[in-house]
C-alpha cells in the first residue's frame, strides 16, 4: 500500500482486516481448486475432441465410398431412384450439465425412419452401408458440436477463474497481509509508547511521594 489509503490503526480494523484476509485466503484456495479441475476437464475434452474429429473422417469417407461403390454396381440412375425413397428424419435433443457452475451442452442425435422406404432385396448392400455410415457420421458431428461449444465455455471460465485467482495471489491478499502488518505494528508501538509513558508517570509519582516525607 506504500503509505496510500492505509487504515486507521484500530484494534477493530485489525480484527475486520484479518477476517477479510482469511476469507480471501480460502477463496483463492477454491477458486485454485477450481482451475485445476476446469484445466482437467478442459484437456479431456480436447483430447475427446481430435478423437470424435478422426473418427468423423472416416466415417464420412466411408460413407461416401459406400455410396460411390453403389453406384458403380447398380448405376447412377438406380441408386439416386433409391436415395430419393429415404425417409429418415434425424432429430437432435439439447440437455445440459454443469462443471464446476459452468453449463455444458448434452446433444442427443435419433433418427427415425418412415415409409415409403426401398426393398433391400433389389438393392445393394452398398446402401446400406452408406446410410448407417452417413447415421453415424451425423451422431458423432453432434457429439462433436456439445465438445466443441464445451470447450469454448470452459475456456472463457478457465480465463475468468485464472483472472481472479491472479488478482487475489498479487493484489488482494498482499495489500490486506500488508494492512494487518501496518495496524498490528502501529498497535505495538502505542503499546510500548503507553507502557513508557506510565512508567515515567509511576517514577514521577514515586518521586513526589519520596519528596513528600
């Protein structure tokens, strides 16, 4: 604090200023705590993230070489004649959970199939293929949109979180450690001018006293 805005030397101050020390003290230790568990959760979900990213890849490639294997067996016309009688509807479904108060997003992906559909037994199988492949490709972007928006939110409160962890480690809890260092030594030092005084007052005392017989 460097003489600037010190606090009056009271016996009430120095209490006040060391509850309010105390309280800092266990709220940087929390708000420690919770940085290393959001750092935690936060690389798991990188790391889940460059898996579900891989795994799309080939999902999708696959997919694709379904479909273009397809078409080299039953022909283009055929097989746009049978992918236009697909009639699956895919929805998703948005739930949430939280990590340490932040709020994460859950995505569910379903898909449900309708009539009119096509007879697997003039089809390839190829199409088959391609459709669970194209299925799964869509589920996965869905996981990998809730860990990409998880990422994103955990991020911003790992960032708030180091902000206020930083400003109690070198701000909040020095100047409040330098202020109940400041009183407790004033406190001190009016205690031993007081006990001085005294005893200079007990002598004189003792001295009329004496002078007196």
């Amino acid at each position: 604090m460097a003489g600037i805005n010190r606090p009056t030397p009271t016996k009430t101050n120095l209490m006040n200023l060391k509850g309010r020390l105390i309280f800092a003290q266990q709220g940087y230790e929390l708000l420690d705590q919770k940085r290393s568990i959001l750092v935690l959760e936060l690389l798991n979900l990188v790391d889940q993230a460059v898996d579900f990213e891989e795994k799309a890849h080939i999902i999708l490639s696959g997919a694709y070489d379904s479909l273009q294997q397809a078409v080299m067996e039953m022909g283009k016309l055929k097989t746009a004649g049978i992918i236009s009688a697909v009639n699956i509807e895919a929805g998703i479904t948005l739930n949430s959970r939280r990590v340490m108060g932040v709020s994460l997003p859950v995505v569910n992906t379903q898909f449900t199939e309708n009539a009119p559909y096509f007879s697997p037994d003039s089809t390839s199988p190829w199409i088959d293929q391609s459709i669970s492949n194209f299925k799964d490709a869509l589920t996965l972007m869905g996981q990998l949109a809730e860990l990409k928006i998880s990422i994103i939110r955990l991020s911003q409160e790992v960032k708030k979180t180091i902000r206020k962890v930083n400003a109690l480690e070198k701000i909040a809890i020095p100047d409040l450690e330098e202020s109940v260092r400041y009183i407790r030594s004033r406190l001190e030092e009016d205690e031993r001018d007081s006990y001085i005084l005294m005893k200079r007052v007990k002598a004189q005392l003792e001295k009329r006293k004496g002078s007196s017989w």
